[in-house]
C-alpha cells in the first residue's frame, strides 16, 4: 500500500514515536483504556467517538479553541495520502488515537497528533471485493474496533494492535453503511444488492459477536407493515439501508434508522405493471423511505414514519438522523405543514430528518408522532409531496410521477443530500443541512422499466447559488440559506462551540462559517473533493481539525451539475488542521459555561 506522511510540527517531529518493524507504534494507543458504556454516553470532548461524535448524532463539538476569531490562522498539521478508491467514511478518535477506513479493505490506527501510523488491519478477500470498500461509518467501544467488510462480515478489531477478535457473516449484504455502538451492541446495515433476505438491521454482542436480533426493513407478510406492498411476495420485496447509518437512543433504549427506497426503483415495475397496486399516501411498500424506531433489545419495532411513501423516483431517506428536545411553536409562517394539536412552547423530545429527495421533518421521538414539516430547500410546484394531512400522512405528488409505460417526468429534488451528514447546534437550536438545487428526470420504457435516471439543474441560470447550507429553526421550522455557492457541498457539516460551521465541497473547499449569520470566515484549497468526513478533536491541550478528501459513489455525477468546479480526481488524503502552538496554548479548549460532562451551556429553546 502506497502511503505518505508529511508532518508539518516544528521541534515536535523529532520527537515522533519510532516504528517497530512490523508496523505498529509503541505509543499512542498501546496503554488505551477501554471505553464504558458511560464514556459513549458522555465522551471526553477531546474524543470522536461516533460517526456523529455523540448518540444524539447532532455533530457538535463543545471545543472551542478553535473559533470564529481564530479560525483564519489554521495551519495544516498533518497529512496522508492514501491509495485511490472510493472514499465515503468519517474517521473516529480516542486517547489521541485515530482510526479510519483507507480505500482497499484497510482499517488504519492512526497518531492522531502526527499522522504516523499504529497499525493496519487489511482484510483478506478476493481483489474484485477491494474495491467495494466504502462503508459510510466505523464505530469504536470497550477496546474494539467494528467494521463491516467488502466480503460481507460484522467484524471486531482489537483497538491497540489491530488484531481480529470476532467476525460474524451479514448474509451477501453491501457493506456500504457500516456500524455503530448502541451500548453493549453493535448495529450494522447495509444494501440489499437486490435480495429480500439481505434488506435488514442486525444488532450483535459487542464483546462476543454474537446475533442478537435482526429486523427486516422490507415489511414481509404477517408482520407490521406487511400488507403494504399490495400483495407482492415478500421474496420481491427489497429496500434497505445503504446510506449513513442511524442512532441510538439511550433515553427510550431504541435505535432510531432511516430506509432507502424500495426496488425496482419505479411502482410500474416493481408491482408487474399496476400502477394502482399500492396507493399515493402513506402507508406503501413499507419500510421504504421511512425512519424506524427499534426497540435495541429485541428488535421489535417501536414506531414508523413514512417520508416518501411507494418511492416512484428512486429517491432515498437512508441517511442519519438527529435528536434533540426542543420546545416547539411552528406556526403558517415558519411550517408549510404541521401538527395543530401542539400547544405554543411544549417541549418535546424529537428527531429530525431531512433526505434526498428534500423536505424537512421532525417527529416525536418516543411516538413517531408528525409534528412539523417543510419543503426543502425550496418549494416548487414539483415537489415530490402535495400534502402531509391533519395526521401525519404524506401524500405523493401525482402529477411528477411515471403513471403509464412510455412517460418522461420530473420530481424535484434528487441528491439534494446524502451520505454527507447534517448537524444541530444546541446554541441556536438548529439543523444545519447542505443541499444541491438539483432534480430528477425519469423516463420510462414502453415496457415500464426505467430507461433514464437523471439528476439536472433546477434552476441554470443560476449555477452560482447551485449548492448551500440552511440554517432550520427546530422549533418552528424556519429555514434560512445562510451559504451558498457554485460547487456541491458532499461534506458533513461540523458544528462547534467556537460559533463554527465547518463543511467541504465537490470543489475542493473546507469552509468556515460564522453559526449564527453564515459569515465565510476561512476558505482552505485541498488537493482534492471533499465526501462526507469532517471532524475535530483535541490532543495534549490543542484542537485539530481534520477532514478526508477523495470520491465517493455520488462525486462524479453530482459534480457534473456545474462543468466550471473542476476537481482533482481520485486524490485521497487526510487533511488535518490545527492553530499554531503560540496561539493554541493561549486558548482554552473549552468554553467557560462548558459543564463537567464536556457539553455547553445551551441558548433558547435548546436542552
């Protein structure tokens, strides 16, 4: 494997740990004490511990070092580059120790501080598989490293050496999602690859490996939400989770998961012709498009919403969601539509999703229950919903959809976000989601299958403002676009205590955002696109920030929309920032309200 370091420390270079001969470091990470329950519950901040650094999946970081002051001083610390291959996963950091998935089936232990390497893990399978190595999220607890691999395994790695501890086989599922931790429990998902009996979420034994449960994301007969495919045999039902994984909740001990759509990707085709087969409101072909609520102990289901009910565009809501507890007041102004049985000012405990095919939702956490939505991020005439009712039920819009053999239409939006996560600062008490101005335009054959799926500009004349971040109020919904831009944003969004919004783009741009007004505060070049990735963390007393660059399974096609961003193809690095040392060792790391626990004071509506 071709790997280079560069390490841009002054007199601390010639103090970098030595390599022993077989390739792992004698510190960091040698004498890393094991992670409880209680430290996932409540991570050092100096840690990202999670995909989404906390349960909540709300991307916020209470360090604060570095901030809206300062933020244009950063210096690159370290990089890394790596083979090519696709790209889509965000690293994880413990005890200054970081871990990520390199291109090629290769799990890494990183010097989170120097870049230098622990150890490497590269699974061995058949070349072909390599190459399907690009599962969004890692997770790490008690002393272990989880992955799902190319070949289909749930797999455990000891965190110090890199050695296997457990592997479990995930029937041929895609390991295009990956793990997380929910406890004493690892839950893993993944695509379908078109098969029913691979269109599921399974939780294992953290420590053993063992399968505890597993749940079925295309409802079969018999079984809640069974009788909405229109009589379809359970063998032909697929739809599954391939995106961004989902969250645990240890508050109401439920893992809360978004499904992709149902497949084939058009209602003709997947139900032989009939069109009518299922109807255009919610319930359809469930769980396609839905969030889930799954009780972590049992896998029995808790609760559904369905976003996008019987998916006739191919449009996903995979991807993660956030939890928060607000006090809520939507009103005709902030919400196009929302739950008039919510009294001004009543808190609630909710998620917050958002998919790719647009529009905004937040539901009660511990029902379900609909309490507010928004088209997103703009309302068009071809939005893909007409109406979300008194109850909760969305309702398709019929006129973009592909009725009879033959038609062409288009839905807007598509790719609008994915596999790059969103974020929620506890200081404003927002969602901060980037977006592409894109749709979808299908035509299908006169057999009824789909002969074109194509993503187009919504709007060309304005290929300036084609990309963006909004700023989404969650207590009453309010969007504003507080960024925009002409190169799709494909990067997660951070959110820091230091009033940040850090994002990357297509383009090859890590953006620093004033949280409040969407100020550009810093604009660094990278030598290449930016998929998903972006997090910070702090190492003896400095914070860094670091982000992966390189393509991910949507770049090519979602940078396409503009031909002026041109971008470094296939260039796969880590990117890691950080203040100079003078400046870093006159800033604390931590805000002054900033509790014992790591989390800061919140404003407003917030917890």
């Amino acid at each position: 494997m071709k790997r280079h370091v560069a390490y841009f420390a002054s007199a601390a270079a010639a103090l970098v740990v030595s390599l022993a001969v077989h390739g792992i470091a004698q510190q960091p990470g040698r004498n890393l004490v094991p992670l409880t329950e209680d430290n996932l519950k409540n991570p050092s901040p100096n840690d990202w511990l999670m995909y989404d650094r906390t349960y909540d999946s709300q991307r916020f970081s209470p360090l604060r070092q570095i901030n809206e002051s300062n933020v244009g001083q950063l210096k690159l610390a370290w990089s890394v580059t790596e083979d090519a291959g696709a790209q889509e996963g965000i690293p994880l950091v413990h005890d200054g120790v970081m871990y990520t998935q390199a291109p090629g089936a290769v799990i890494e232990a990183i010097d989170a501080a120097t870049g230098q390497i622990i150890w490497k893990h590269e699974r061995k399978m058949a070349d072909n598989l390599k190459g399907n190595s690009r599962a969004k999220t890692i997770a790490i607890g008690f002393d272990m490293v989880y992955w799902t691999s190319p070949d289909s395994y749930l797999e455990a790695l000891d965190a110090r050496t890199g050695e296997m501890r457990w592997e479990a086989k995930t029937e041929t599922r895609g390991a295009t999602q990956g793990a997380v931790i929910a406890g004493d429990k690892v839950i893993s998902g993944g695509a379908c690859g078109g098969k029913h009996e691979n269109c599921f979420i399974d939780a294992h034994d953290a420590k053993t490996g063992k399968l505890l449960w597993k749940f079925m994301t295309a409802a079969e007969t018999g079984q809640p939400g069974g009788d909405s495919w229109g009589g379809l045999p359970d063998d032909k039902r697929v739809a599954g989770p391939w995106g961004l994984s989902g969250t645990y909740d240890p508050s109401t001990n439920s893992v809360i998961w978004g499904i992709a759509n149902p497949t084939p990707n058009t209602r003709i085709e997947r139900h032989e012709g009939n069109f009518n087969a299922i109807p255009t409101h919610a319930p359809a072909d469930l769980f396609s498009n839905s969030t889930v609520s799954i009780n972590a102990d049992t896998g029995k289901l808790n609760w559904y919403y369905q976003h996008l009910p019987g998916d006739d565009w191919d449009e996903d809501w995979t991807n993660d969601r956030i939890l928060t507890t607000t006090a809520l007041n939507p009103t005709p102004a902030t919400a196009k539509w929302y739950n008039h049985k919510i009294k001004p000012g009543e808190r609630r405990d909710i998620v917050l999703a958002t998919g790719e095919s647009g529009g905004v939702f937040a539901l009660d956490r511990h029902t379900g229950e609909f309490l507010w939505a928004n088209p997103w991020p703009y309302d068009v005439p071809n939005f893909f919903l007409k109406n979300v009712d008194e109850n909760g039920i969305t309702y398709l819009n019929e006129s973009a959809m592909l009725s009879k053999p033959g038609m062409t239409n288009r839905v807007c939006f598509f790719n609008t976000r994915s596999y790059w996560a969103q974020g929620y600062s506890p200081t404003t008490n927002s969602l901060y989601v980037p977006w592409v101005d894109a749709c979808n335009e299908e035509k299908l054959n006169d057999d009824g299958k789909r002969s074109t799926h194509n993503g187009v500009v919504r709007d060309p004349s304005k290929l300036d403002e084609l990309s963006g971040v909004s700023k989404i109020n969650a207590a009453t919904g309010k969007i504003d676009h507080i960024f925009k831009g002409p190169a799709p944003i494909n990067g997660a969004i951070l959110l820091t205590a230091g009033n940040l919004v850090i994002f990357g783009d297509i383009g090859q741009h890590l953006h620093a955002l004033d949280q409040e007004t969407g100020k550009v505060l810093w604009d660094e070049t990278l030598p290449g696109p930016i998929a998903n990735s972006t997090i910070t963390y702090a190492v003896n007393g400095r914070q860094y920030l670091a982000v992966l660059t390189g393509d991910g399974l949507l770049t090519s096609g979602v940078a396409n929309y503009n031909k002026s961003i041109t971008s470094t193809r296939r260039k796969n690095t880590i990117q890691v920032f950080a203040l100079p040392e003078d400046v870093a060792k006159q800033t604390p790391l931590l805000p002054a309200a900033t509790n014992a626990k790591g989390k800061a004071a919140p404003k407003g509506n917030a917890k």
